[in-house]
C-alpha cells in the first residue's frame, strides 16, 4: 500500500481533522453490514471486512479512523496515573489496540505490554508510528489467541473492543478475557454505557449494566465500577471497571 497524505503531528481537536472525521464517518457507515439493511453478520460475524477497509481505505490518515484520537483514552491515562505502586514489569496486555497510543501508555508506565488487533494494517501502523516501542505488537483474533497466553497476563486492557462485537458475543468475549488472566489478574475495561432497556442500534453497542453478571459468569468479580456521565473530555456515558479473576 502506498501512503500519499502524512499526518504526522496533527491536532485531532483541529477543524480540518474533524472535517475529514465526519466525512470518513459517512463514507464508513455507508460499508458497515451492521448499520446497512438488511442486517446480517452471518458472513462475516466479526465484521472483519469492516474493521479491514477502515484502516487500508484511511491510507495513513488517523482522521479516516474513527477511534483514533492519537493519544491514550483519557480514563485509561488518568487511572494508569493514579496506580500509585506502579506498574513496573506488570504482564499487560492490550485488545484491539488500534493504534497503539493505549498500549503505549501503559509500557511508558512501565508494563511489559503485548497488544493486538484482528487487522494487520493497524499493527503495521502502530509500529510505523511506533518505531522504538517496547511493545510487542501482534496481529490477532480475540477469538483464536495463541495458547501460551492463556493465564498469562496480570493485567488486560480493553478499550472500546467489547462494544465494538456484536452483542451475542460478548459472553464468549468476557469467558476469552478471563482464560488470559493469571491468577489474580485483572480486567480493565473503558466501554461506553447504555441503560438496560435503552434500545440502541450499534455499532457500537453501548454495555448495558448486565454486562457484570456476564463478567460474573465467567469467573471475574468487580473490584472497582465507575459510570461516568458526559464530562468535557469524555462525550457519552461510560464504564470503567476493574474485575479481578475469581
Ligand atoms: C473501536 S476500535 C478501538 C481501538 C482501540 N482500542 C482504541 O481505543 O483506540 C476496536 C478495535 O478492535 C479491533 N477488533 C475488532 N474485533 C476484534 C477481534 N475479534 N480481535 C481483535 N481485535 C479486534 C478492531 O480492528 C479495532 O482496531
């Protein structure tokens, strides 16, 4: 692929930034088979395709990509600054990391960090943009990781992933969470939030409070629960908890 327009130092709080946002938005929604009728993921569950010509079709442009705002969530970065024992040499591990400026948080707080995402472009770029990273970025499915990193993590950071998948399957997705846990890990999760009987049409899904008897369900206990109501620097309703494996 060949990158013809560079965004390297760009404001994404700027007006041209968000203008091409908007436009990439309209041109993305026009592709996704969840938001087209007729509905159906039966194809294509995970939206791959989707998830596949965001990153090729944005050609280097964050703009074009609709969750990279090229900097960590600032829920994560708030809470990775408050974990006041530190982070040094915690087994971290980031799910659908998109860009990487989450998962960079993290190993710049001193975490070992792997982190992957189901495209192979968005790792590319990561580590494009990313040269001297230590973390080890792979491309991967949540559904099919590799073995040896069942039980192998003592903290997984997932931001925006779980309402990114269709609702049927966040069950398997929380029980996959759970098995790359060691013992006494835990789970960090940044998701936006919706009430139980609020009808919504995703994509995203917004979780709904239910989604911690869920958790519950596959060995993960709460530790911490936050529902976050709109503030300035985070425009919808979110969750941001901490469950610790069972
Ligand atoms: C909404 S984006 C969030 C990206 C990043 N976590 C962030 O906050 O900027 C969801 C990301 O998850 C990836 N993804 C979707 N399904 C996945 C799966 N089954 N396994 C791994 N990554 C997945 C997508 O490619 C995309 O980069």
């Amino acid at each position: 692929m060949t990158f013809n327009i560079m965004h390297t130092d760009e404001d994404p709080l700027s007006p041209e930034f968000e203008a091409r946002r908007a436009e990439a938005r309209k041109r993305l929604d026009s592709l996704d088979p969840a938001i087209n009728a007729p509905v159906d993921l039966t194809p294509d569950p995970l939206r791959r395709a989707w998830f596949e010509a965001v990153y090729a079709t944005a050609a280097g442009d964050p703009a074009q990509v609709p969750w990279a705002n090229l900097s960590p969530h600032p829920l994560t970065q708030n809470w990775v600054n408050g974990q006041l024992r530190g982070m040094e040499g915690l087994r971290t591990l980031d799910v659908g990391c998109g860009l990487g400026d989450n998962a960079e948080c993290f190993a710049a707080a001193g975490a070992k960090v792997t982190a992957f995402d189901l495209v192979p472009e968005a790792i590319a770029w990561a580590k494009r943009r990313f040269p001297d990273s230590t973390v080890d970025y792979q491309t991967g499915n949540l559904f099919e990781l590799p073995d040896v990193w069942h039980q192998a993590f003592d903290l997984i950071h997932e931001c925006y992933t779980l309402q990114a998948l269709d609702v049927s399957m966040v069950p398997k997705a929380l029980a996959q969470l759970a098995s790359l846990l060691a013992p006494g890990g835990k789970l960090f999760i940044i998701a936006r939030a919706r009430a139980e009987d609020e009808v919504i049409s995703g994509p995203p899904w917004p979780l709904p409070p239910s989604f911690l008897e869920v958790a519950r369900q596959a060995g993960l206990v709460p530790l911490m629960v936050e529902d976050i109501i709109a503030t300035s620097n985070v425009a919808r309703r979110h969750w941001r908890a901490l469950l610790a494996r069972a």
